[in-house]
C-alpha cells in the first residue's frame, strides 16, 4: 500500500462531502448564498424557476458529493455555481456588490481543487459507485518446493547453564540492597 505524502484521499473527500452539503443547504434555502433560479427565470415562470434551480443545484451537488464521474460532476456544479452568481451580481443585479461574487469564485475554485489534485486511479476510488475492490493473484516467479530442515547430526543441542546458587539467580539482589 503507498502511502502519498500530500493530502490524503479521506481527507479530500471530507472535504468534497462539506462542499456537497453547502451546495445542498443553498438549494434547500437553509443557508445564504446565490440564487440558482436567477439562470431559470427568463425561460419559466418565477414559482417554477425557484424550483428548477434548486431541483438542478441539489442534484449536481449530490451527483458532486458521490463522486460519479467526479471531473464531470465537479465541472458541472462549478459552471452551475459560476454562471448563476455571474448572472445575479453582473446581469440582473447591480455590479456595485463584487464581494458576492468573489466569494462564489472560491466556492467554485474549491470544487474544481478536488478533483484536480487525484491521478486516474485516485479519482476511480473517489467514486462511492465505482471503487470496488478487487482480489489479485499474485503470481511466483519461481515454483516453490518445501523441503524438510533437520538439524546437523553431529552437533548435540546446548544445554542452558543453570545459576551456581541463590544469589546468583536473583538479579534484584543488588538493587534491594
């Protein structure tokens, strides 16, 4: 088993998992954040909207939290999140409140970090579906033949000296005094 020296892989995926329930408190209304029906509201009517946006920004941060296709995922919610807070603060609202934005950018750079930092095989355990273990034989370079260990016939086991006396068996004596 290698060991990799920068960020573990439970690590990342704590943090992809907090990252997840931000993205879900934001679309269940629990928590302030931007507003995912902003990119709805020209094409449906503004009870539906509210719906659609929180139906799509729920079900790509659990797509993202499962890590299914996890680039896929994390590139999507990214875009979702980016567009949608672009279009609030830039399109509908006023261009006077950046700090909303900014802080929807980090969001965004935050998500797309945790998938940027796994090779191939990091990312396909990242996978809640698709890491599966697996079994593998592990094949001998050389057919291994058991033989029998019997001991030298002309050497006779050792005998353990026994202590002369008592008071060479004690060890403690000179510490008791």
């Amino acid at each position: 088993m290698e060991r990799n020296p920068g960020i573990d892989q439970i690590g990342i995926n704590l943090l992809r998992v907090v990252t997840g329930t931000f993205f879900m408190a934001v679309a269940l209304e629990l928590v302030d954040g931007f507003d995912p029906a902003v990119l709805f509201r020209p094409v449906l009517d503004p009870a539906i909207s509210g719906v659609a946006g929180a139906t799509t920004l729920l079900a790509l941060a659990v797509w993202f939290m499962l890590g299914a296709a996890l680039r896929l995922a994390a590139l999507s919610l990214a875009l979702f999140v980016l567009v949608s807070s672009f279009t609030a603060n830039f399109i509908v609202g006023s261009v006077e409140d950046l700090s909303a934005f900014w802080y929807d950018l980090t969001l965004c750079c935050g998500v797309l970090l945790s998938y940027l930092t796994l090779d191939e095989r990091r990312l396909r355990r990242a996978s809640v579906f698709s890491h599966q273990a697996r079994v593998q034989r592990i094949a001998a370079r050389r057919r291994v033949r058991p033989r029998r260990v019997a001991p030298n016939p002309g050497t006779k086991p050792t005998k353990r000296a026994r202590p002369a006396s008592r008071e060479e068996a004690n060890i403690f004596a000179d510490i008791r005094g």
